[in-house]
C-alpha cells in the first residue's frame, strides 16, 4: 500500500484578504470615532496594507478594526506581520505585511517537531516554502495534525492535500 501524505502550507487566501480590508474601510470611514482623523486602509502593492490616522492612539484603533475584520473572514492573525506606528509628516502610519509561505527556518523548526514529538512512522520533507509530511498510517498523519495544532507556532498552518 502506498504512503499517505499531506502538505502543509502558510497561506492567505488573497480574495478573503481584500475583502475584510474592504470591510474594514467602510466600517472606517462610518465609524463616529474616526470622524475628522484622516483614518484610512488601504493596499500598498499585494501584499502590504497601509494604515493611516492623525494621532498613533487612532492608527492603532484602525488596526485593531483591521484585525476584527480578518478574524471574522477566518484569517489567522498569526499570518499579518504588523510593524509600529511611526510619524509621516502630519500623519502616523503602520505598514501591515502578509505572509505567504514557510521559511526555511519555519519549516525546519516543524519539521523537528514531528521528527521529536510526532508517532515514529512519520516522515517530513520540505518543498520549497511547504512542507509533504507521509506515513503509512493515515491515523499518524492525523495524530500529527494534532499536534501541529497544538503547538504555539509564529506561523499560521493550513493542512492540504490529504491522500
């Protein structure tokens, strides 16, 4: 019998991302609160937002907003890399990345984690910015998700592919 496998991966799912920042800039640009404060959101090339407000209390307030929206929309914080306020002539700012893909280091520390802690018959591998994790039980490679699951990662995993 042929080894089953899964990949996991760090993804953003680009079209749900577009449409919780869209969400968030109407709920902005209604919000009494912002009001007056030159508070907005929007996409600075494909994957970065840029926040902006007259005063860093609001800019935080703007990415707080930003966060509820994407939680609602199933996107994992884990997956937004948002940087500190900081001043731009009148105005403060905070540019927000997403990331996409696992890198090298990410991918090793998982993969450690399955070779320490995982069931023996587990394999890893990495390709590229993902990881084909296989077994001969398909029990293993889902007590292997579990586990994945439960660990306290920087990265947000999604698991694909299961065969």
């Amino acid at each position: 019998m042929a080894d089953s496998t899964f990949d996991i991966v760090s993804k953003v799912d680009q079209m749900e991302a577009e449409n919780a920042v869209n969400q968030a800039a109407k709920e902005i640009e209604t919000r009494y609160d912002f009001k007056g404060v030159g508070a907005s959101v929007e996409w600075s090339g494909k994957e970065k937002l840029l926040l902006k407000a007259s005063a860093e209390e609001r800019v935080k307030a703007v990415l707080e907003v930003v966060e509820a929206k994407f939680i609602k929309r199933g996107i994992s914080l884990r997956s937004l890399d948002a940087g500190d306020p900081y001043p731009s002539g009148k105005e403060y700012r905070i540019e927000v990345g997403l990331k996409n893909g696992i890198s090298s280091e990410d991918a090793k520390k998982v993969a450690k984690i399955i070779r320490d802690e995982g069931p023996k018959s587990v394999k890893s591998q990495i390709q590229g910015d993902e990881l084909r994790v296989s077994s001969k039980s398909r029990d293993d490679l889902q007590a292997t998700m579990a586990l994945l699951k439960g660990q306290d990662l920087d990265i947000a995993l999604q698991f694909v592919n299961f065969r």
